[in-house]
C-alpha cells in the first residue's frame, strides 16, 4: 500500500509541480521549480543531462548538463576531469525505457576499465545511490535525469520510481518547450523548399527530385542552395538531420 506519510508529501509536491509549471517562463525559473518541488520529495541530488539530436543548431558532441546538490569538489571533477566521457550512467540510460538505479550501472554488460573506475569514484565520493531515468522528446530530442537520495540504498517502490519518471519527464518536455520556442530557433522554409528537403531526407537525388516535382534539375540546385543558407549547413545529411530536429520535415 502507498498510504505512508512520504508518499503523500511526494504527492502532494507531484501536484505543486505541475501548478508551478504552468507559469514557468523561462530556465532559471524551470530550474528553481524542480530544485524545491524535487527537494520536497525526498531528492538530494539532481541533474539533467539534455541530448539534441545530431544536425540540431544546439547539437554538441558533450553533455549538455545542469546539477544541484552535488558536492562543489564532485562537479569540478566531473567537469574538468571530463568524467562524463567514462560515465556509464547517461549512455545507458539513453538505450533503455525504464528508470533504473544508480547501482545497477555495475551489472552493465559492456563496463570497460574507465567506467568501472568512474564506479568505484562514485563510490568513494559516498553520493549513495539514486534514480537513473532517461526522458525522450520532440524530434529526437532525448535525455537523462539523475535523481540522488543520499542514501547507500533506495527503498523506492514501483509506484514511488514511477512518479519520479513521470516528474522527469515533464520537466524535459517544459524544458525542450523553452528551448526550442527560442526566436533563433525559427527557420521559415517555403512549401516548396520543404518538398524538395523532405525528398532529399528520402536519400533522392537532384535529378530524381527534379523529376518528381516536375521542375529542372537547375531549379532543385537553386532550391538546395538556399536551404543550405537558411539552414546553415553545408551538405544534403546535415539539412537533413537539423530539419528534422527543428520539426521541418
């Protein structure tokens, strides 16, 4: 039964949540909303690793990634070391649907000697365990949230594990809503150039292009060039993949 006093305070804070949300404006807002609501839920530690797609604008090949409650020597580490780039926790997390715990990441499969080392680091800095929950998005966009509790081991049920998936992944939604409402973001093709990329992503060919639209292969070419302009890219797959992060195609 989830009749006990935590669950109905991770509740009733589940439900402040969503209110708040709803006059959220802006990132530092979105940030402040989670830290004390999440708090409020018995969270400790959090962060929020974002992953846009490849050909995205704001696409980088590192983590893009927000924390609070973490020890100030942890993060420093984590950034200036670049153990993100032997943290096992968020690469897996982006392969699976389900949360899972921090200390499941030891029985992975395919751990090297660089991830088992971030492991035992993880270990000795006494985060304890937490909640690992990948979130998924518009377009591709994708996502991880770290959920610590402080604690050597969680005694969250499905229900509890749950709520929190569901408190993830309505902050990645509100978070990819800020983002890509930003005005940088709107690129304005007309119908027609729109065709011709949606044919190019198809992997068609000018010339074949030209023939399905009933136009001069010169035409297509004019048509390329000023995509690649408005998109800002320099090659048939990247116009590709930022149309299809930017919800083009």
């Amino acid at each position: 039964m989830n009749d006990r006093p935590d669950f109905e305070i991770k509740v009733s804070s589940a439900i402040e949540l969503i209110q708040r949300l709803q006059v959220v404006k802006d990132f530092g807002e979105l940030k402040a909303t989670y830290v004390e609501c999440l708090s409020d839920m018995g969270v400790r530690m959090m962060s929020y690793h974002h992953l846009p797609p490849i050909g995205a604008p704001d696409y980088t090949p590192h983590l893009t990634v927000v924390a609070h409650g973490f020890p100030e020597d942890w993060v420093r580490r984590y950034v200036d070391e670049e153990l993100y780039l032997i943290d096992p926790i968020p690469p897996n997390a982006a392969r699976v649907l389900l949360p899972f715990k921090w200390s499941d990441a030891w029985h992975f499969s395919d751990l090297t000697e660089d991830n088992k080392r971030y492991l035992e680091m993880m270990k000795d800095a006494e985060l304890g365990d937490g909640l690992a929950i990948p979130v998924y998005g518009p377009h591709g966009r994708e996502g991880y949230a770290g959920y610590g509790f402080g604690q050597p081991e969680l005694s969250l049920d499905a229900v509890q594990i749950a709520l929190f998936r569901w408190a993830a992944q309505l902050g990645h939604l509100y978070y990819c809503d800020l983002l890509l409402s930003v005005p940088d973001r709107d690129v304005q093709l007309s119908p027609r150039e729109r065709e011709v990329l949606q044919w190019t992503a198809y992997g068609k060919s000018n010339a074949v292009i030209a023939e399905i639209l009933g136009m001069s292969p010169h035409t297509v070419d004019t048509y390329m060039r000023r995509i690649f302009e408005k998109l800002h890219v320099a090659d048939r797959v990247t116009a590709s993949l930022r149309a299809l992060s930017l919800g083009l195609i």
